[in-house]
C-alpha cells in the first residue's frame, strides 16, 4: 500500500514509525523548508510516553528530557494549593517528561528517516490539495520556499497531519475558522537555579486573574547547576483581539500582571524578564466535527482535533491516533474500511478532550479555589474545599483524557 502522509510534525512522524514497525511504506511531505529547532516546552503525559515507548524512542526522550516527579498549584499569592506526585511517582506504568519540543521533533524526525530512509521524508513540499481517484489520490504540491509547482505525487490513501492550519481540512471544511474564547498566552525560556524539588510542574493563579505555568525541560544547562524552564502566561481579558503566531511577543502586553509575583520560593517577575525566547499566540481550538473520513482521504492530530494546549495533551492524542490507525491499516483489507473504523474509534474520544481542555482543564482546580476564597489569600483552605475534592478534580481529567493509572 502506498501511503501519504501530509504533515511532519509530531502526529506525522509517530504514524510513519508506527506504519514502519507493521512493515507498511509510507512518504512524508513536510512544508517547512528546513527543520529548524524553534518553540519552547512540551509535557509528555504517561499515555504519551506509552505512545514513544511502542516505537521504541522513549529512552532518548527520557534522556533528552526532564522527569517530573510532581505537579504543583498554587494561588496567585503563592500559597500551595493542591500537589501530587506524577508518572512513575504517581503510581503509573509510565513517567511524565518534560523537555523542549524541539527535541521532540528532532528524535522522531532522526528515527524515520533512519529505519524508512531519509528520502521517504520530503521536506519543502507544501501541499496544495487533494483530488481522490477511484483506485487512489493525486497530491498537488509546490515548493513551500518559492513559487515552483512540484510534480504531483499519487498514493493509495491520504493522511493528513498537516496541523491547526490545515490545507487539507479546509478542503472538506471551507470557511471554518478558530474558536477564540478571549484567552491570550505568552511563552518563553528562562534558565536559573531548580525551583522547589527542580522535578516540579507548578501552576500558579488562574486564568481570571492571570496564570503562569512553569516547569524545567533541560538539565544543567551551563554545568554549573541552572535548568531552563519553560515558562506559559495565560490571561483571559477583554481583548477582542488574538495574539499573533507569528511574531515575537512583548513585556509591556503583559508584565503588569505579574510584576508583583515575588514569594518566598520563586521572584516570577524576574524569571519572565529573563526570558531569551519570548512568544505569543491566541489560545484557540475548533469546534468538534462530525466527520474526519473522505473516502480515501482522513484528518489526524492537530489538523483532526485542534484543542486548547491545555493539559499537555495535543501531542499524546496525535500519538494515539496514529497507533490507532496503523493498526487497522495493517489488519484490513480495505485501506477505506480502516480509515471509517480509526475515524469511528478516535472521533468521539478526541472531542471529550477537547470540551474538557475547554471548560474542566487541569487548572480547574485553580479557578476553583480562586472563586471559593473570593482571590485572596487563605488560612486553611480546608474550611472551603478539602483536598480529596481537589484530588477528584484531577483524577477527572486523567480519566477523560486518558492517562489515569487504571486506563494506562
């Protein structure tokens, strides 16, 4: 079976390596001119890291990577709220890494082009759309860094894993557009000495009144004891308007909210002002769709179920969906007949995910406390929400989204 696959970003790369281990063949065509080490932190959740074990590239990202052993929230006061040990800490089979996903990127982009041969991956190749033929697809192609049309490229199916912005999605779904709930978001890369155990994911305020997440993702960064940490700025205001992809961000949109953050064990405005990496963009998804399956053609990943990045969850569900797919790929005859049954399998399970990063994300148990205790400062949280309520928070969005002890 000769298979396309659009897009060679996460969810791309995991369903070319997972195809390569069921002995199936398959292309890549990436857009982007040239593999480029850009953005900042990512967090492997446990059912993410399943996903990399099974294609056998879990040891490098763990030693690419920072283990988490918990995972913090705090008030916008510093008060500890709620904590939780995580990953293999937490009783899971698996662990919770953080680390910059560039490096992400770069492993599984290493390992399809070692084991499939670096031609099946073709960069600077921009797809234009899809016709679908009886017995196959024609791909119209250009160079994505001129103005050149590239021979048109022919396969058997299509899988199109091209992104939030995807050419193939609009093709089915003309006009579509995001999802803008007023939430802005600013991120960058600070190094500095390990804040609290230096193996902590922290979560501190909440989006009313501004929130910041902040965990490491590399390890003496210098030799002399610092990490770099990724660090999130989400604040839900007024602003009619969405942040911009692709520009760098500024101090002045929003310093003001957290230069008063100093507690007794982090200084947050200094670590936002020592960013070397600052950028901006709107927190934006898409609403479910009923459908991803055109005959011959089927979405995957972002370009399936764009969903807040919340939650740290966009990459383990493009990993899902691609061992989903693979699967039925490799036990049926009719390559149709597996994209209608992956559709039918990942379709309903994704959009769960995407309404709870929506309205009961992880930092739910923030925006929780915050209203309980009228965003303030407390005394004994207990007397407003016990910690077994909190805990039932959390588990909740474990199990939506799919990484709780028991599902894993």
């Amino acid at each position: 079976m000769n298979i396309a696959i659009i897009g060679g970003g996460i969810a791309g790369l995991c369903l070319a390596l997972n195809l390569h281990k069921r002995g199936m063949t398959c292309r890549v065509y990436e857009s982007a001119p040239e593999i480029k080490e850009i953005g900042a932190g990512i967090t492997l959740l446990p059912h993410a890291m399943r996903e990399f074990t099974e294609i056998g590239v879990h040891d490098d990202l763990e030693t690419l990577g920072i283990e988490n052993l918990e995972s913090c929230f705090f008030n916008r006061f510093g008060q500890l709220i709620y904590q939780e040990l995580r990953g293999r800490h937490g009783s899971n089979k698996f662990p919770e890494i953080g680390m910059h996903r560039a490096h992400l990127h770069r492993t599984l982009l290493d390992a399809t082009r070692n084991r499939l041969g670096a031609e099946r991956v073709l960069i600077d190749h921009h797809c234009l759309g899809i016709a679908q033929e009886e017995d196959g697809v024609t791909i119209a192609l250009k160079q994505t860094s001129g103005s050149t049309h590239l021979p048109p490229a022919r396969a058997d199916i299509a899988i199109a894993c091209d992104g939030v912005n995807s050419t193939i999605r609009q093709q089915f779904y003309p006009g579509e557009t995001f999802a803008f709930a007023g939430i802005n978001t600013w991120r960058g890369l600070s190094r500095r000495a390990p804040i609290l155990t230096g193996r902590s994911y922290m979560r501190v305020g909440s989006i009313k009144t501004g929130k910041l997440v902040i965990y490491p993702i590399i390890d003496d960064t210098e030799k002399d004891g610092t990490q770099l940490f990724n660090w999130t700025a989400e604040i839900e205001g007024d602003r009619p308007t969405m942040n911009d992809w692709n520009k760098p961000g500024s101090l002045d949109d929003f310093i003001h909210i957290y230069k008063d953050w100093r507690f007794d064990w982090l200084d947050v405005a200094e670590l936002i002002r020592n960013s070397e990496t600052l950028l901006e963009y709107p927190m934006v998804d898409k609403d479910p769709v009923d459908r991803w399956t055109f005959g011959r053609v089927t979405l995957m990943g972002d370009a399936a179920h764009p969903m807040y990045p919340r939650g740290s969850n966009g990459a383990a569900q493009g990993a899902i969906d691609a061992r989903t797919l693979a699967n039925f790929l490799a036990s049926m005859d009719d390559p149709k007949d597996a994209l209608k049954n992956y559709e039918d399998v990942r379709l309903k399970e994704t959009a769960k995910v995407v309404r709870a990063n929506r309205a009961n994300p992880p930092d739910i148990i923030n925006i929780k406390v915050e209203e309980l205790v009228g965003d303030k400062p407390f005394e004994n949280l207990d007397s407003f929400i016990t910690q077994d309520e909190l805990r039932a928070l959390s588990d909740r969005y474990k199990d939506v989204a799919g990484f709780s002890p028991e599902k894993l």
